[in-house]
C-alpha cells in the first residue's frame, strides 16, 4: 500500500484527490493551513483508517515518510492570492523546497500542481507546453504566475542536480463541486450569482476566453501523471473546449434559468485574453484526455451550490 502526501488537500482540487486516492486503496496524508481550504471538504474521508489530517503550512520544513507527493499547497483564485502576495510566492518557492527536500530525503516521486499562468497572457494559442510564455513579472498576477514558474524551475534543478523523481503538470481552469461560494473564480461566481438573483458580473466585455476542465477529469489525469514512468512534464491538464466569459455567462444563466441581469464590470488589471491548453502530450503519453463537456460539468456544479444556497434569503444556508 502506498503513503501518500497532498499537501492543500483541503482545498477544492486537493479534496478530490484525497477522496479518489483513498478510494483506490493508498494511505493518504492530507496537509493543509486551511487558508482557502476547508475540513468540510474531507469531513466524509475522517473515520477512514487510511486517512490523515495534519494542519501546517508548507512554508516550514515537514518530515514524513512517504512514498509520493502531490504538491497542490497554494490559494489558486486570483482574489486569493493577491490578498497576501507576499505570502503567496512564500508558499510556490518555500513550499516547492521544502517539498522537494522532503522527496530527496525520502526518495519520493513528487507532483507539482503547475498552472497555465506560467503562460501569462499567451501570445501563442493555444498553448503547448513548449511555449515559454508571456508573464508579467511584476505585475498583480506576478506573485502566483512567478512563483509558479520558480516552481518549476526547482523541479527540474532538483531532479537534475539530486535525481529526484519529479512530475510538472499545468493545469488550465478547473472548476467543479466544493469550489468556495466566495471563491472569486468565474463558474462560482456566476453559479452563486445566478441562483442568488444577483447581477452576474462579466468583467470586461467577455470577449476573453479560457477552457474550463471538470474537477473529476483533472483528477484523472494527475493520478496518470504520477503513475506514468516515462515522462517528467511539463504535461497541460485541460479542457481544449474554449468559450468567451459571455458565453459562460449565457450558458450559467440557461442552467439555472436564473432571471438575474448579466452586468459589465471593469477588467482585472493583466487579465489574460485567450486560453486554451493543446493536450496533444497528454493524450499520447498518458492516454488521458477530458470526458465531461461544459455543459454536463456545470449542471453537477450548479447542483452541488445549490444544496448549499437558500435562494430566498440570499444566505448561505450554513
Ligand atoms: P484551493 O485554494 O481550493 O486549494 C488550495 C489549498 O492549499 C487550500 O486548501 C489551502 O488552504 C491550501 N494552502 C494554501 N496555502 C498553503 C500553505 N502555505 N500551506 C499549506 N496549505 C496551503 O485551490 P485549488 O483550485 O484546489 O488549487 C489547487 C492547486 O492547483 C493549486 O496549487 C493551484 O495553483 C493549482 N491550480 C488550480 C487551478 C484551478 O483552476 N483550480 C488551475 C491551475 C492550477
Ligand atoms: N471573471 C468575470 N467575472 C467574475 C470573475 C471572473 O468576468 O465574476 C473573468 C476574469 O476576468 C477572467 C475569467 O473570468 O477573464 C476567468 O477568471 P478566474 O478568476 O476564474 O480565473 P483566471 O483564469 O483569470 O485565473
């Protein structure tokens, strides 16, 4: 049986993670600071003999013994990680080290949760791994996509300087059940704010575009990723369908037959215009590519805020 370590196991991703590991009969560690993550997400997993909780930030050096590590640890919606920058690029470059000298001492294959930000606002679309992208390095983005790209750059100086065992993939907008309801993502918003009744704030004009993966499919293609023995990364884990923000908008408001008024807000400083991730290496060197079209992902999310909302009060019902 193998031990597993996820750091941000709590968040929205990490959560799936531990709950398919689990599920596939490994021993799974779940570390978290529990800044954007919650226990609510992993309250079912508790009880589950093979399953662990231990709060702590990444940012400090941890010793386990493991036999692999999902390196997810890090706020991924921009009003998150732009709340604490300084804290944020703490977390990609403290955390990747302490990760990796956690695999180097332990001799364990670690998986870092890259982002199609190490792509910034793409001048090459869509985008292929090989692309090395068009990042802002001091703008308000700068804290995540930087020290995401510094996170790479310690894998690979791991790997070649210590041999250790490492895996990249970057991963494109992932979105699905358990996301916050305050997350500032764009399909929990408009989901929220759908069944709320409330404005649905396109920024922009929402002619920009991105590729939206359900969480389940991305959860796939990470555990093919660590489980591949031949193939190091960077690997894009996405969706290739693209749509406007607009078009998200129309479509969230069809789903839910929501009477809320579609509103136009200012655009986010360096917001990216086009996004769309070429799986072309996924697919050949993983056999994985995504199986839940938009439409189907957002029925299953919409279900889930919904359990969770009470539409007449415009409360939470927790
Ligand atoms: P999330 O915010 O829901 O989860 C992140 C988790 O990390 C949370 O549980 C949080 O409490 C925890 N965390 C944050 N800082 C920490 C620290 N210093 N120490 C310990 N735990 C810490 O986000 P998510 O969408 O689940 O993203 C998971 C990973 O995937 C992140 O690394 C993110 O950058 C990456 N990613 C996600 C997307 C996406 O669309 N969801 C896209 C690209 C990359
Ligand atoms: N967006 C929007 N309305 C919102 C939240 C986001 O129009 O309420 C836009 C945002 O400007 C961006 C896209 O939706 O163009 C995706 O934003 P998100 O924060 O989900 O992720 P990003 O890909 O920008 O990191």
């Amino acid at each position: 049986m193998k031990r597993i370590l996820v750091t941000g196991g709590a968040g929205f991703i990490g959560s799936h993670l531990c709950e398919r590991l689990l599920k596939d009969g490994s021993e799974v560690i779940c570390l978290d600071n529990f800044f954007t993550g919650r226990k609510e997400n992993i309250s079912h997993l508790i009880g589950n003999p093979g399953f662990e909780i231990i709060r702590h930030d990444v940012i400090e050096p941890v010793l386990l013994e493991v036999d692999e590590i999902y390196n997810l640890a890090c706020p991924a919606s921009p009003v998150h990680y732009q709340y604490n920058p300084v804290k944020t690029i703490k977390t990609n470059i403290m955390g990747a080290l302490n990760m990796l000298g956690l695999a180097k001492r332990v001799r364990a294959r670690i998986l870092q949760a890259s982002t199609s930000e190490v792509y910034g606002d793409p001048k090459v679309h869509p985008q292929p791994e090989s692309y090395w992208g068009n990042a802002n390095p001091i703008g308000f983005r700068a804290c995540y996509d930087e020290g995401k790209r510094c996170a790479e750059s310690l894998m690979f100086a791991y790997h070649r300087q210590n041999g250790v065992d490492i895996r990249v993939v970057r991963i494109f907008n992932t979105y699905g059940p358990r996301m916050l309801e305050n997350d500032g993502r764009v399909v929990s918003n408009f989901i929220v704010q759908a069944l709320r009744g409330l404005d649905m704030t396109v920024y922009g004009d929402g002619s920009q575009t991105r590729s939206f993966c359900y969480v389940d499919d991305l959860v796939d293609g990470l555990i093919k990723m660590m489980e591949n023995d031949g193939v190091a990364g960077p690997v894009n884990l996405g969706n290739p369908g693209e749509f406007t923000v607009l078009e998200l908008a129309n479509m969230v408001k069809r789903l839910t037959s929501s009477s809320s008024n579609i509103v136009f807000k200012e655009l986010p400083p360096d917001d990216p215009v086009q996004r769309r991730p070429d799986i072309t290496l996924a697919k050949e060197s993983l056999g994985w590519r995504p199986l839940v079209g938009l439409e189907e992902g957002l029925l299953k999310s919409i279900e889930y805020f919904r359990s969770r909302i009470s539409p007449a009060s415009g409360l939470s019902s927790l």
